[in-house]
C-alpha cells in the first residue's frame, strides 16, 4: 500500500468513528494522542483530507468515503497535489480551475453541498454561501486602542504576509499562530472581520458614544467576552459592565481574558437566560447585548463538521430557545435603552423572525437597524446584528 492509500484510508476511519457533538478539531487531536505511530506531517495531511470531506456538505453522500475525501481535495485546493496526482491524475490536471467548473465536472451543485436553502435568509446568495465551505476562512485579529503599531511591528518582526483592513483590523493566513506572537487580550484580539463591525451603528447614538456617566451595558449571553472587549473599546471605556453565561467555567475564562485585556466588570454572573434573568425585577440596563446562542450556520466554514451532521430541525429549536432568552432580558431594558441582538447565523427563522417577534411582543420598541454581513466574499463568518430602542429615537 502506498503511503497516499495509507493516507486515505486513516482519514476515513477517523471521519467513520467521529460522532457530531465534539468539535473534530479536539476529536482528532485526541485520536492522534492514542494512535502514536503518526508523525507531524502525517497528521497534517490526514486532518486536512477529513476537513476536505466535511467541506463538501451533503455532496457525495452516495459514495464510499474515500471518494468524497479525493473529491474534496478537487475542490477545495488549487494547485497540483502530489497525493490527487498519484489516485486521480485526471482531476489533479485539471485542480486549477474555478470551483464552479470542478462542480460541474463532477456533477454536484451548489445545493448539494448546503441542501438547506429554503432556511436561508432571501438576501443571502445561496450559491457563493454553498461554495464557500471549500474553503478555509482567514484569521482576523483587531488590534486594542493605541496598540496597532505593536501589533504590526510583531507581525513584521516574524516576517509575515498580513494586511491592514480599516483602523484596526488586520487579515492573516488561518495557519499564523497569532498566541505564539502577540499578546492576545492585551495589544489584539482574534475576532473574525465582521464580528469586529456589530456595534458600527453605535457611532450613529450620540447618547452611548458622548455620555456624561459610564454607559450601563449588559453582556446577557457572553461567552468568551469578545463583544464585551469590543464595546469597551468602542465605548472608550466609559462603560459599566455586567456579563452573564450558562456556564461557570466559560465566567471563569472570561475573567481571566478580561484581566489581560484590562477590562473592569462590574458584576458577572450564571444564569440560564431561557428560565429567568437572574436579576432584580427591578435593574435596568441603557445598553443590553444578546449574543444569542444559534446553529452558528454562518461560522460552518470554519467547522464544517457542523454542515455534515446538521439536522434543519435544530433551527426551530434554537428560534425557541431565542425567544425565551429574548422575552427574560428584555425588561430590564430602560427607556430610551438599546437592544442589540447577535448572531452568527443565516437562517430567517433566527434572524428576521426574531426582530418581527421583538417588535409584536413588546410595546414601546422599534427597530433602528437591522442587516446581514455575509462573509462569503471575504473568506470570513457571516453574522446578523439588529438594534432596537425602547420608547424614543436614538
């Protein structure tokens, strides 16, 4: 056996003994841990075919998983590969063309890849967010208030490609090992170009960005604080932060993220948002982010495991699970607050539906804005951000 067969063949017993739940990054890893015969390299290129596998969707369902994994590998490089050029010459003559003329070549098309359209928000591009899964989106870092030529100057020290998008924004190949090199938290945080722009509409609220007093903002849904961080960048600082979570050890890894990044929160607590708030009735917030936990469909190129094992009745779930989440931390808004509804999802159900919901079950609430950034023409995550303001114009 060849080592190219030898190669294919580890690659499909990992992907056949994988099951949905565990991200397979951590999956992997732990296989490779038990399995010590694989040397650096031989990992890299077995993970790689698996990620080339789960890139093509549903497509190829039909055949046996070696040929998805060769088919993958078609579609998601564009240089000759020794390994295609060794089982499948004829594909490999031919790696360079678009991803659209491979896709006709092996007769799959764009539906095949993501089957769930249907779901799909109508100002999303079906066919560019289907293709997107063949490829691996970039790593995006934001660079802290006053810390850019810090970051750059690392950056230009380790003699790497990047470039500069914005102010702050910096775009890098996804394989740079951006922990090894900076200091995340303090000069940069890793946060994917488009989460780095749901809070752009609060340049348009004086109120938030020339407050006499520190903005209340409570972070509902927080998880690892990125968007905690981002505000009290955006905010200058003057802001009061109280941040909650499901989870106690996510808290914990939060505090310890906010401490590098110098960040004061005011209170963190756990709570279960889809029960109660957790908070007096009476404690209202000017500014309430909800971060709301989703199918995360618009991140699935970054992990598309998550496409292969999707089941479409998980967005009914979660649009559920939204609105109680929704409905608990809405009171605590003050008049005149803002509500800021997030999600890395393009599915209607979790998106528009949920605005129409905010604005039928609670009185003296209108929208300011809502859109799509869709991340299939950036090699990034698409996200959806919606803003609201209780009794009043912003």
């Amino acid at each position: 056996m060849s080592k190219f067969h030898s190669y294919i063949a580890s690659a499909a017993k990992i992907i056949s003994s994988y099951k949905a739940g565990k991200p397979f990054s951590l999956y992997a890893k732990s296989f490779f841990a038990l399995h010590k015969k694989y040397g650096s390299r031989d990992r890299k290129v077995i993970s790689s075919l698996c990620y080339y596998y789960f890139r093509t969707g549903h497509a190829f369902r039909e055949l046996p998983i070696e040929e998805k994994i060769l088919n993958g590998l078609f579609l998601c490089e564009n240089k000759t590969v020794e390994l295609l050029g060794f089982l499948k010459p004829a594909l490999d003559a031919k790696i360079s063309l678009p991803p659209e003329d491979k896709m006709s070549i092996l007769g799959v098309q764009a539906a095949d890849i993501f089957p769930f359209a249907a779901e799909l928000t109508a100002t999303a591009d079906a066919e560019l967010f289907a293709v997107s899964f063949l490829k691996q989106p970039m790593l995006y870092i934001r660079s802290r208030p006053g810390k850019k030529a810090v970051v750059t100057g690392k950056l230009d020290e380790s003699s790497l490609k990047y470039d500069c998008i914005g102010d702050d924004c910096i775009r890098l190949d996804n394989s740079v090992a951006a922990d090894k090199m900076l200091q995340l938290n303090r000069d940069a945080v890793i946060q994917d170009i488009n989460s780095q722009h749901v809070f752009n509409y609060i340049d348009e609220i004086p109120a938030f960005l020339n407050a006499s007093k520190k903005v209340t903002a409570w972070d509902c849904c927080a998880a690892s604080g990125g968007k905690s961080i981002l505000l009290f960048d955006k905010l200058k600082r003057n802001v009061q932060l109280t941040v909650s979570d499901i989870r106690e050890n996510i808290l914990s890894n939060l505090k310890e993220r906010f401490r590098q990044a110098g960040v004061n929160v005011n209170r963190s607590f756990v709570t279960d948002l889809t029960v109660s708030s957790g908070l007096p009735a009476a404690e209202k917030f000017s500014l309430i982010i909800c971060d709301a936990p989703c199918t995360g469909s618009g991140t699935w190129a970054r992990t598309p495991e998550q496409l292969c094992f999707f089941n479409p009745v998980t967005i009914d779930e979660f649009a559920e699970r939204q609105k109680k989440i929704i409905s608990n931390v809405m009171p605590h808004l003050e008049k005149e607050g803002v509500f800021v509804y997030i999600t890395c999802s393009v599915f209607k159900k979790e998106n528009e539906e949920q605005v129409s919901f905010v604005l039928n079950r609670f009185a003296g609430l209108q929208l300011l804005k809502s859109e799509y950034l869709f991340g299939y023409e950036t090699l990034s995550d698409s996200m959806f951000v919606a803003y609201f303001q209780l009794n009043g114009q912003a």
